[in-house]
C-alpha cells in the first residue's frame, strides 16, 4: 500500500524552448512502490518531463521534493544527493565505450560513493549478476547487445542505492527479440519494490506492470488513471485514439 507521504513531488513543471511550450504546469507525485507508466505521442513531452524530473533539463518554472526536502537545483552538493537517490536510464544506454561493464558500473561507486577498489568492484559484479551478466563483466560496449547494455545501464543505476528510477523508453533502441530480457530486469525492480516512473510505447507491458498510467499530449497530463481505465476505458477520445493506435501498431496486419 501506498504510504502518506510520497517519495517524489514535483509541482507545476514548466518549460519552454524558445516560442515552444514543450511542458505546460505537469505535477505529480510517486509513493513508495509506485509504477507510473508514461505514454502519450511523440513530441508530446515524456521524455522531457523525465529529464527535468531528474534535472538534467533546467525547467523554467516549478518545484521538486525528495522525501517532502525541496531540491534546490543551485546547490551542487544537493543535485548530486539528489541523483544518487533517483536513478535514470536512457534509451540510447548512456554508457562509456572505452571502459567495461564492470567499470561501467564501478566508476560511480569509486567516484561518487567514494568506496574502496575492492568493495567497488564486489558491488559492482552483484549489480551486473542481479541483471543477468555475471559471465559478460569484462566484455566492453561493443562486445555487448543492445539488451546487454541496457541491463548494464540498469546495473550502474542500481549500485547508487536509488530509492527512484526513471526510465526513458529503455527499449526503444532495442531489436524485438531483446526487449523481453529488459522487461524481465524491470519486472524484478518492481517485485522488488524499486518505485519507478517509465516512459514506454509498449502498452502491453505497461498494462501489466503499472499502478497507474499517466497520458500526455502537448505538454499536458491529458488523463491519468488504472491500466484498466486508461487504456480499455478511457474517457477522453485522444486517449482512445493513441491506445488504439499503438495496439494495432504492435498487432501488426491480420
């Protein structure tokens, strides 16, 4: 059950790109456990609103708490506190080619953790065995499929100890046959009780994981409610149409 106060806050997210209102005044919260699932169009502000959530996009307007303690994006100490605690992962992996999975993984612990070479790499190789890559520690980026990486990606989020992940279409980049090994590392996160926020076009997998699913479209959240609601009950035609959409899109002909 959903405990009183909410992990993550954020209040009236705005932002802008020149004459573009990509954002138009989004809040949201996230309990403990929670797995809010993001869909709507392209363009329509997703993954924005996932990286200002994370503050890698500087947002014009709003506010964001962490266990109800405002971040204060000018304080540096207080962004990479922040970061450790909320967790991102790209769809385009984010990872350094030159360094291995293990290293991959290693570097924030050495870096930011500021843990010894061989509690490093002991964590390390656990995150990567808890994502089903004992045996690839020391391959590089390019020794690695698409669902390696992205696995590997997860393994890196998930040495900092977050207690929030986001994740920006994670399967995206991926070929069809690699898709399912991601969903079955974010089943686990959430079996787990990791609390997530996922922006994703698969909708089957979105019905299956979500408490709630969020629907945006130009910069609004248009709908929100239960998978059930949201994409066989929906009340609101732009839902309906986008749903439909993308079922027929994943059915494929006959």
């Amino acid at each position: 059950m959903a405990e009183e106060i909410p992990v993550l806050r954020a209040e009236n997210i705005r932002k802008r790109y020149g004459d573009s209102e990509v954002l138009k005044g989004i809040s949201f919260e996230l309990h403990k456990g929670d797995i809010k699932v993001v869909i709507g169009p392209s363009g329509s502000g997703k993954s924005t609103l996932l990286h200002c959530t994370n503050f890698l996009v500087r947002f014009d307007e709003g506010r964001i708490w962490l266990n109800e303690k405002e971040v204060n994006y000018a304080a540096k100490s207080e962004l990479y506190a922040y970061r450790q605690k909320v967790g991102m992962i790209f769809q385009d992996f984010n990872l350094f080619d030159h360094l291995s999975a293990l290293q991959n993984v290693q570097i924030g612990l050495l870096r930011v953790k500021k843990l010894s070479k061989k509690q490093a790499r002991a964590r390390a190789i656990h995150e990567l065995e808890r994502v089903g890559l004992g045996e690839h520690v020391a391959k590089y980026p390019a020794e690695l499929s698409g669902g390696q990486k992205q696995r590997v990606s997860i393994a890196r989020a998930l040495a900092m100890d977050p207690e929030v992940m986001l994740l920006d279409e994670p399967t995206s980049a991926l070929d069809p046959e690699l898709i399912g090994e991601v969903h079955v590392v974010i089943q686990d996160l959430a079996a787990g009780g990791m609390t997530m926020m996922l922006v994703t076009h698969e909708i089957g997998f979105a019905s299956f994981l979500a408490n709630e699913i969020f629907f945006m479209d130009d910069g609004i959240i248009l709908e929100k409610g239960s998978p059930e609601k949201i994409l066989s009950n929906s009340e609101c035609e732009s839902t309906l149409e986008f749903c439909a959409r993308i079922k027929n899109l994943h059915q494929g002909p006959g």
